[in-house]
C-alpha cells in the first residue's frame, strides 16, 4: 500500500539516494593531471554555470594570446572576457564558421577591432578549440552558443600541455594566416604526445584522415566500447562496432534522436543488428561525439562520426588514455 511505513522509508531513501548523486555530479572532481571535463546539463543550471566559470576565468586571466576556433559563436559573457584578456594586453584572434559572421556578437567585435576571419567556403570550419597563453587548450562539442551552454548535452576539457597549445596554433595559423581551410600540412608523427604523463594522439581532418585512428583504436580494444553520437553515418565505424560486438566487446551507443532518423544515420542498422542502441531523453541536442574504451582512453573533440567530417570539414579529435578522464565521461555517459 501507498502508506506503508516500509514503503515510505524506501522512497526517502531512494530520494536522498538521487540528490546525493545529483550534487556529486555538479562540480566536475579536481584533476591531478592537467586534464579537467566539463559537461552541459539542461537539466542542471548550476552544472552549466560552473563550466561556464571555468572558461571565463581562463580567458579573463590570458595574458598574452587567445585564439579562438568555433563554428558558432554569440555568448556575450564570453565577448565580454574577450574584452578583458585583450585589456590585460592579450592579442585575440578569433577564425568561426562563415555562417556565423553575421551574429551580432562578431559583428560588434570586428567594429571594436577584434580580428575575426570566418572561412568563406561549402565545408564547414567545425572546429570548436580555444588556445590561451600558449599553454592551455580548451576543446570539445562546445560552441560557445547559449544553445550548446543551456540547452544541449556537451562536453568542454581543460588541457594544460605547451606541446599540445603549440600543434592547435600550428592549426589555428594555418587557417588565421595563410587562409587555408579545408586542409593544411598533416601531423604525422607529430599526432602522438604525452600530456602529464598520459600517453595522447591528436588529429585534425582532413589532413590527418581521424577515421584511420579511431578505426585502429577500435580494433584494439579488448572489453567495452561506449559511444554518445550526436551525427554517425560511418560506413567502416558501424563495420568496426558489430565486429567488436561478435568478438565479445561490450558495446553501447547513444544516439541524439533527433539526428537518428537523418539519411545515412547507422541507428537502425545497429539497432536491427542487437546492439545495446539508444536514443537519447534530452529536449536539447545530444551533442557529444565522444568513444570511451576499455573505460580508460576517451576519443573526443568536435569531430562527428561522419563522411563529411572526416574529409571536407575543419574538425580536431584528440585520443586520451586517461582512466580519470575516461571515468568522467563515463559517469556522462550512464
């Protein structure tokens, strides 16, 4: 019965239960390696705001240089820190999407004399990266959009790491000063680093062909593969997750609904083929392109698992081994 003492008592357990939960997933747990995630929860404002924080404090604090690649841009506290690193002496450089030039934001910092380059061409400069001081990089599924902020489900991380600052200037120059989108010099050897101690590969498309690794990476993984795909239309990454799955792997992917139904989407066919496939429950976007295997590498960064990504758009991927990292966007992921 509804008033059973019993019954009673286990539903204020099972509540306190949840708020404990809630509340220690709010605050992202302090990083020892120089490596910290943040994620977007619409369900969370406080969840949003302290990585909302976390990102005005870095750029308020730049001393020396920001540049700034994303696809869309109109938050107006991170215009406002952008005012206050170029105070403290800071040069400001900002490459978007050309679709994104017309928001009012931009176009009130080009007149304030910000230098801001949109790419000009069909495919798209999806980068979503933030170098600061040339030492730390913040990259994700971010846009810096009230949208992404609010009302979907994303990912940001905090890198601390000079080597790596140095290969995304390489990238953000190549696109800010010669002009070149769609393409650059490719890493090669260059992609693998060390950050803090953790082993990681870094990628940019199309130069650097990020389904090559990520396919490797996959073949190489020897218990469980979790997936959150806002876009997957990847021929060879479905191939590469059923065989996964015929060998014994754990594999389990959420999918956003709404991209799901869209043509070429793999939903169904991993669905039809047994998968443990599900579409996610947010009213906002899913908006994660993130590969955790083995629970200790994650795969991430502002590539979608699609053909378009991989060869016609401007898109970075990073591959970390890192169980910490690996354990917060695993947290994300259940």
């Amino acid at each position: 019965m509804l008033d059973s003492p019993r019954l009673k008592l286990r539903l204020l357990i099972a509540l306190s239960l949840l708020a404990f939960l809630l509340v220690a997933c709010e605050e992202p747990a302090p990083s020892s390696t120089g490596i910290q995630a943040y994620f977007t929860n619409p369900a969370s404002s406080s969840q949003n705001q302290a990585l909302q924080d976390a990102l005005l404090d870095s750029l308020n604090n730049a001393r020396t240089s920001v540049d700034i690649a994303m696809y869309n841009f109109n938050l107006l506290e991170a215009g406002n820190a952008l005012r206050k690193a170029r105070s403290n002496g800071a040069a400001v450089r900002i490459v978007v999407d050309s679709d994104a030039m017309d928001n009012k934001l931009l176009q009130q910092l080009r007149r304030e004399g910000f230098e801001v380059l949109g790419d000009r061409r069909e495919g798209l400069m999806h980068n979503k990266f933030i170098v600061i001081d040339g030492k730390t990089v913040w990259t994700g599924s971010l846009n810096l959009t009230y949208g992404g902020l609010t009302n979907d489900e994303n990912n940001l991380v905090r890198i601390e790491s000079p080597d790596l600052a140095e290969r995304y200037t390489e990238e953000f120059n190549e696109m800010f000063e010669e002009d070149l989108f769609g393409g650059g010099t490719p890493l090669g050897e260059r992609s693998a680093l060390t950050l803090n101690g953790n082993r990681a590969w870094l990628y940019f498309s199309p130069e650097d062909v990020p389904s090559q690794a990520i396919l490797e990476r996959i073949q190489q993984t020897q218990t469980s593969i979790n997936m959150l795909a806002y876009a997957f239309t990847l021929n060879d990454l479905r191939d590469a997750l059923l065989e996964s799955a015929h060998r014994g792997l754990d594999v389990r992917i959420v999918f956003d609904a709404g991209q799901s139904t869209a043509t070429g989407s793999e939903y169904q066919t991993l669905k039809n083929a047994g998968l443990d496939v599900r579409l996610d429950g947010s009213s906002g976007l899913m908006h994660h392109k993130v590969i955790i295997l083995d629970g200790k590498t994650v795969i991430f960064g502002s590539y979608n698992f699609t053909r378009s990504a991989d060869v016609n758009n401007d898109e970075n991927v990073l591959i970390v081994e890192n169980a910490e990292l690996a354990k917060q966007f695993t947290r994300t992921f259940e």
